[in-house]
C-alpha cells in the first residue's frame, strides 16, 4: 500500500500528468491534448505559479517567535529533512533542517519537558538508520539531555507518526496529552489533522516556509519557466491531494485509538 501510495501521485502531478496528456494525444490522435500537456507544463514551471501554489497550502500559517509558544507535555518533530549518505554518520540536512532546528530552540526556551523525535524509515532503505534516531544525537551534541529526548517506533507517513507519537507519550481516550507540532508550514494542516485525531491537543509550530514574501517585487524570471518553479508546483499540489486523501480517509486511517 506505501508503494502504491506513492506511485500514484506521479500520475496526477506534473510532469506526469502532462506526459499522460501528451502519450494521450498521439495515441488517439487528438492535437488539443498535445497542446493541454504542454500548456500545463509551461504554466506549472513558472516561478510565479509554483510560489502562489505553494502560499495556497501554507496559508494561513506564519512564523511564531519562539516567546509567544505556550507550554505543552512535550515537543514534537517530524521526520523527512535527513538524506542518510557514505561519510555523513549523522546524515546531511535537507531543505527541512528548520523542523530539528525549530525543535531545538523549543526546548530550550523551556517550553516543553520533553523532545520527541519520529522514526522515518522507509521500506526500501532497510540499511538506514531510522530518522529520529540520528536527530537525537545531534540534538545530545547541542546540549539536550539523553532523558529529555524519546524516540517512537518505526513509520513511514504522516499518520505513522501521529499513532506512534500516541503511543510513545501514553496517549489514552479521554486524556488528550498537549504537544507543540514542528513541522514544514506546507505539511503542517494535513499533520494537524492526524495528529488531532491520534488524540493530542496541538499547538502548531510551523517553520520551512517555501512561498517568497509577497512584498518582494517581481521580475521576468517569475515567468520563465524553471525548475524550482515545477518542483514548487508539485510539492504544493502533492500536498493538497495528501490532504484531500486523508480527510476522506480519516477513519480508515486513524483507527479508534
């Protein structure tokens, strides 16, 4: 089910989509469909459509400093920002280091007694270590005691790591336990969403933000098409089929705990 999980976004996200329009168009000889592949391949390439896209998923959230955080059972960072490599024992930062960063400034502004860590691990890397694991070391190298960090078991999505965070703090039905979310601004409704039904009561600490500021002046290259602009584009409407996915899926996915 992971795998297909994750096979099946490739085909409603450009640029599989728009290879799908193209393979489309010539096998039933329809030219509009040609067409339509390459107009969404363009318009989803430029910069300015990736960037407003991705506003669209990280709306209506903002940065918080970290003062005005209000206190909780315990601080929770999600996985996905390690890319595990030969000669990195600690893997290397990926563009979500702000999650393991975000965490740490929480705890140590006081703001929760205990730092929780997710255990990442997907199925065809056996051989890598499980994500939370290596965020705790780094995390004892920056000063944060051994008893003060947990780890949860191994998952592989979003809900994974909700139920095993449940499980891992004690969560039981009746007695919401209060975490501080950190997590990527794009990711944080959907998790918002799981996590509230794993049974916490959730303060949100969004960080990696992706959008520009909007007061930043646009120049051409906002409408050339680019990469960064594509990869914008898919990782925001990624993110809108996760959620769509998740909320009609709720009960199926998140079990009665």
């Amino acid at each position: 089910m992971l795998i297909i999980s994750k096979l099946l976004p490739l085909f409603v996200l450009p640029p599989g989509i728009c290879l799908l329009f193209a393979v489309a168009g010539l096998f039933f000889k329809r030219r509009a469909l040609v067409w339509l592949s390459l107009a969404l391949l363009w318009g989803l390439s430029l910069p300015v459509v990736g960037d407003a896209l991705m506003r669209r998923v990280e709306e209506p959230l903002h940065r918080i400093p970290v003062e005005r955080v209000l206190q909780a059972e315990a601080i929770v960072v999600l996985s996905g920002m390690l890319n595990q490599l030969d000669g990195a024992p600690l893997g290397e930062f990926g563009e979500a280091a702000d999650r393991f960063e975000g965490g740490v400034d929480l705890y140590r502004a006081g703001k929760a007694p205990v730092l929780v860590f997710t255990g990442g691990q997907m199925p065809w890397q056996p051989d890598a270590a499980p994500e939370g694991e290596l965020l705790a070391a780094r995390a004892r190298m920056r000063g944060v005691p051994a008893g003060s960090i947990r780890l949860t078991s191994t998952v592989v999505n979003t809900a994974g790591e909700a139920l095993a965070t449940a499980a891992s703090l004690g969560v039981s039905p009746g007695k919401p336990k209060r975490i501080i979310l950190v997590t990527s601004a794009f990711h944080m409704s959907r998790s918002l969403m799981l996590f509230r039904a794993a049974g916490f009561e959730v303060e949100p600490y969004p960080v990696d933000f992706r959008a520009t500021d909007q007061m930043r002046q646009k120049t051409l290259l906002d409408f050339l098409p680019d990469a960064n602009g594509m990869y914008s584009s898919s990782m925001a409407l990624r993110e809108m089929i996760g959620r769509t996915v998740y909320r009609f899926g709720m009960r199926v996915m998140m079990p009665a705990m």
